[in-house]
C-alpha cells in the first residue's frame, strides 16, 4: 500500500503519518485509528501532506517497519519537504532513533502518544492542566528524546515537542528525576484538595453527575447549554482539559452539580491516565454519569464501546449511565444501534432532545438515596418530626446533648437538611 495525499493546510509542520497493519487483522479498525490520527496532527496545528502504510505480519525490531518502506519514506520526505514523521503506534526509544538516523536530514519522528501529550501541552490552560501534562511528558518523553545528539533541546520547538522546555528541563537525568518527584508532589496536593471539594459536596447531599464521553463529542457544549457555563467550546481533540463544575436546577427545583471532564480517544496513553487520575476520578465519585457520543461521525458506536471501557477501567462501570447521541442537527434520521430507556438522541447546539434527557436526570436524581447520620441539638428537636416526614428514618439515640437520627434521604432532603449531617 502506498501513501495517500489527504488535506493541505498552511499550519507550521509539514507531517506523514505512518501505520503498519498486521496480516490478518481487520483493516477497518486500523483506518479508523488513522483517520483519528490524521485529526490529532490537525487538531496539533500540522500540515498532512500524505500517509504511509504497510501490511506486516510483526514490527521491525529495529525501525518498526521494514527496511524498504524506510526507504520509501526517506523520498517521501525528501520530495515533499517533510519535517516530522508521526507513527500510529507506540515506538521505543531506539526505533525512534533509528528512524530519525535513516531518514536524516531534521526530520523528527514521533508517535501517537507524544502527539496526544502534545497536544495537552498545547491545550493545557491551568496550573494544574500545566503540571499534570508536564509529569506525563517526563516520564514518557523524555526517554524517547535522545536521538541526534539533541538530547532535551528538542522540547518546546515544534509539534511533538510542546511542553515543559529546556529551561525546566536540564540535561541532567538527576535533575529529571527530582523534577518529576517535585511534580509527582504536587499532584498529590492536588489530589488532597479535589477530595476535599468532592467531601465538601458530598455534606450537601446534592446529586452529582459528570459529563464523560469521547473527545469533541460535545460535552462542553451540553454543559454551557444546560447551565450557561461559558466553557470553550471548540471543533477539536481535548479542547477541554480542566473540569468545570456547575450547579443545574432541574424542573422540580432541585439543583445537581454537572461536570465536564477530560475526553477519552482509542490508546490514551496510560501516563495521561495516571497523571489526571485526580481529575478522571470525577467519573469515579458521581452518583450517574452521562456518556456523550457524537451521532453524526460515522464511528459513534465505536466511540460508545472506547468510552464504555475506560470508564470501567476507571472504576465507574457499576453507575447508573445515561448514554447522550449528541449532533443530531448534523445526523438526520440518526438511531442508536441499540436503542434503550438510557439513550438520548439530542443536539446541544439547538435544544432538541434535551427535555426528555432532563426528564430523566430528574427521575435519577430521585432514586439515588443513601444513608445519613443527622446530629440534632436540644434546641431544634423538631427537625425529627419533619425527618420522619420525608426520610425513611432508621432509629433515634437520644443523648442529654440533642439526638442521633440515622436515615435513609434523597439527595433533595440531604440537601435541606445538610446542617445536621455528622461527617
């Protein structure tokens, strides 16, 4: 298979994508991952100028692919001015090496995973974006980095170099190494003040709910339309990076906190993973979850089944989930391949289909109920009667301070009643 010219853009690298396909495996899911790859050079600000692939029964050792299509590639660089070379697979350190050396000349050589990392670099717009993206970039970046004799000068110049820069990052391995413990500790403080946060709504008994999904499928823009939260909203991969959180008030009048988080994408490095597991556990610690899909891209089953996974994979798969087909402005006609009472057919650009998605939070909001601990003093003894009203009340200790009521409340009553919650 030889390459294929697919857009030109004026954008500041010109790329080639390059992919190898194992004899027998099934040719769609490889083309759909380079398709996706084609989009994550875009969405970095490249210029694709042609993709490369090769039906291979096992990876090159030494250069991921065969020596001839090395070959086929070095003219392909060399005729169309081509300045960076991004694989669609994970390579190691020396395969990225031998490449570059086999191509010479400045052609760097990157994989999908450095592209994903870089564009977080590119996206990332908060302190803790910042240092979560940074911690990823060291511990797999870094090592892939030593090629050309360039060693860490590389970072901060191009597509697939985004990020920390040289002047964070020394040469010195000793240096990386207290850079990454240093990160790794501030993450950690990160960490202990989004479990503070989540405890603080947890006292308030409201019902929370994270916005999940793959990426650009339209999250940010459900979650300004529902609450007008004015987050950015763009047509591209990761345009969101930070949570937001906000607080929605149902037809009833009940108030639930929405929050957007991170998109998901096929392969998300395991680093990413690990680094913004402070802010992917938002999907672990929400009472439901809404999974958005993009129902006019022709992989939304696809994308449903790559969403689905990670989420288990983050310890959320046991959630009441909501399953969102979102950009049915742009999909006519569209129905999910396994319609259920879950799923939702909605635009989030025009409103349609969001009442009966609403309905539902609603409905979810009143079935999810827990058990408290409520501390009454002496003095408000008459919160008890109105416990017994609207809670389904377990037993009663009074003591010569007030009593101890240990009840079952919806999210609405622990609301209202949060004041006398013990922690």
């Amino acid at each position: 298979m030889t390459e294929e010219k697919i857009f030109e853009k004026d954008k500041t690298a010109r790329a080639v994508l390059v992919s190898v396909i194992p004899k027998g495996a099934d040719e769609r899911e490889y083309e759909v991952s380079f398709d996706e790859l084609a989009r994550l050079a875009d969405t970095a600000e490249a210029q694709v100028v042609a993709r490369l692939t090769q039906q291979k029964e096992n990876p090159d050792v030494r250069t991921y692919i065969g020596k001839g299509k090395v070959e086929e590639l070095a003219r392909l660089c060399e005729n169309n001015d081509i300045d960076l070379v991004i694989f669609d697979d994970e390579l190691s350190p020396s395969q990225i090496r031998n490449v570059e050396d086999d191509l010479g000349g400045n052609v760097r050589v990157i994989d999908r995973s450095m592209l994903i990392l870089d564009i977080f670099a590119l996206h990332a717009v908060t302190g803790e974006g910042k240092t979560q993206v940074e911690l990823a970039q060291l511990k797999y970046t870094v090592p892939r980095l030593t090629g050309k004799g360039t060693e860490l000068s590389r970072l901060g110049g191009g597509v697939g170099t985004r990020g920390p820069g040289e002047s964070k990052l020394e040469t010195d391995r000793r240096h990386i190494k207290r850079r990454i413990a240093a990160l790794e500790e501030d993450i950690k403080e990160m960490e202990k003040n989004r479990a503070t946060q989540r405890l603080q709504r947890d006292r308030t008994g409201i019902f929370k709910i994270a916005i999940a999904g793959y990426t650009n499928a339209g999250k940010s823009t459900l979650l300004n339309y529902l609450t007008g939260a004015g987050i950015l909203a763009e047509d591209k991969l990761f345009a969101t990076l930070d949570p937001t959180t906000r607080k929605f008030t149902l037809p009833g009048g009940e108030d639930v906190l929405l929050t957007d988080t991170v998109g998901f994408i096929r392969r998300l490095p395991h680093q990413l993973v690990n680094a913004f597991r402070s802010t992917l556990d938002e999907v672990k610690y929400a009472d439901a979850l809404l999974v958005v899909i993009d129902s006019s891209d022709p992989e939304a089953d696809s994308q449903g089944e790559v969403s689905a996974k990670l989420i288990s994979e983050l310890g959320a798969a046991d959630k009441p989930t909501l399953f969102v087909y979102n950009k049915c402005d742009k999909a006519e006609g569209f129905i999910p391949r396994t319609p259920t009472a879950q799923s939702f057919v909605v635009s989030a650009k025009t409103g349609e289909g969001i009442d009966a998605l609403v309905a539902k939070i609603e409905e979810l909001s009143h079935e999810r109920a827990k058990e408290y601990v409520f501390l009454i003093p002496a003095s408000d003894m008459g919160v008890i009667s109105r416990l017994y009203n609207n809670t389904t009340v377990k037993d009663v200790e009074y003591t010569e301070n007030g009593a101890i009521v240990r009840a079952v409340a919806d999210a609405k009553n622990a609301g209202i009643y949060a004041k006398y919650i013990k922690e």
